[in-house]
C-alpha cells in the first residue's frame, strides 16, 4: 500500500493505469449484470401475443430481469406457481405486480409463471411460463 502511494506520487502515469484498471473491471462486472427481457417486446403484456411463442429462442438466467408494461385497468402481473399456471387459479399466488411498468428479478433456478388475474384474461391465454438457468 505504502508503496502503490509512493509510486503514484512519482508517476501520475501509473496512478492513469490504476485508474483505467478500475474502469475496465467496473465495465466488466456491469457486463456481467442480467439481461432485461421485455415480455411481448413492443407488444407488451396483453391479450394478442402468445407467449409461448414469445420465449421461443429466448434464455433465461438467474440475475435477468422480466420488464412487464401494460395497462393497468386491463391487466396485472401474478407470479404463481405452476397447478396455479395450468388451470389459473387465483388464490395462493406468490406476488401481485399492478404498476404497469413492472421489473421482475429472477433470482431462482426453475419454472417461474405468471398469468394476468383480471377478467378471463388467463383462460383466454394471457399467461407466462419460463425456465431459468443458472
Ligand atoms: C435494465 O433496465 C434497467 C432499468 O431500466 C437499467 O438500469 C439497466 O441498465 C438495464 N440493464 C441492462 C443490462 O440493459
Ligand atoms: C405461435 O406460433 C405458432 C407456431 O409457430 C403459430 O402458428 C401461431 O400463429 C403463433 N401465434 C401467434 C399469436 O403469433
Ligand atoms: C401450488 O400451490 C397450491 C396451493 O398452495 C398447492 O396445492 C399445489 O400443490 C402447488 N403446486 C405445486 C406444483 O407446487
Ligand atoms: C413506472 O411508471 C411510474 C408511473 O408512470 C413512473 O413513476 C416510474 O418511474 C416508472 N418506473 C420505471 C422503472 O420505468
Ligand atoms: C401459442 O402457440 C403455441 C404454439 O407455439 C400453441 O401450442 C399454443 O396453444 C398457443 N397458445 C395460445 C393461448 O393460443
Ligand atoms: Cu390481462
């Protein structure tokens, strides 16, 4: 340590290399940040994408963030689990996101699942299920 202050004292050329050492490792770890996937892309969270489709192509991994945007005298975003997924059931639902704009962090390998719980929205295929990797 003594000796980092010495040398950069001498040469304010070698404290710009511990400086764009830094740099480069703090651009490391925002690359190693999770992806954001907005679910339906431009089309959002509605009635007329199937998401099946959706993710067809598509990875996901522990650290990527699910953007839900919608309208929220349509629609809502409940995390349920996967008996809930298949016949949508509404009572023990895991989270309830109602803002419209909603970032959703998966921070759990496995199958994460959320349907929209308003109207018949569900049955009619609004309805989310993906399979994350570590
Ligand atoms: C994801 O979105 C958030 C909020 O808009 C943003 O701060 C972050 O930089 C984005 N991450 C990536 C990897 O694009
Ligand atoms: C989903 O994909 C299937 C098979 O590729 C296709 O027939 C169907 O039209 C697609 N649905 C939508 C809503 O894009
Ligand atoms: C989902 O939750 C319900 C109610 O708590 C439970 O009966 C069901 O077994 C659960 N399904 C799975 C796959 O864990
Ligand atoms: C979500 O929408 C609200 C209200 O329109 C806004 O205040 C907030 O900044 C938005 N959040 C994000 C992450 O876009
Ligand atoms: C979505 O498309 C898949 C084929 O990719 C199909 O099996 C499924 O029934 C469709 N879902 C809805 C709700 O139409
Ligand atoms: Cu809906």
């Amino acid at each position: 340590m003594l000796r980092l202050i010495t040398v950069q004292q001498g040469s304010w050329f070698s404290s710009l290399m511990i400086f764009s050492a830094i740099c480069s490792l703090s651009s490391l770890m925002l690359k190693s940040e999770g992806t954001n996937h907005t679910v339906g892309d431009s089309s959002g969270w509605d009635l007329m994408t199937n998401y099946t489709n959706w993710t067809q192509g598509r990875e996901f991994h522990v650290g990527d963030v699910l953007v839900f945007n919608y309208n929220v005298d349509q629609h809502n975003v409940m995390q349920v689990n996967s008996t809930a997924y298949a016949d949508c059931g509404r009572d023990n639902y895991i989270s309830l996101f109602t803002k419209g704009n909603d970032s959703i962090i998966m921070s759990e390998v496995g199958e994460h699942c959320f349907i929209c719980a308003m109207y018949d929205h569900c049955e009619n295929g609004q309805k989310l299920s993906i399979n994350v990797a570590p």
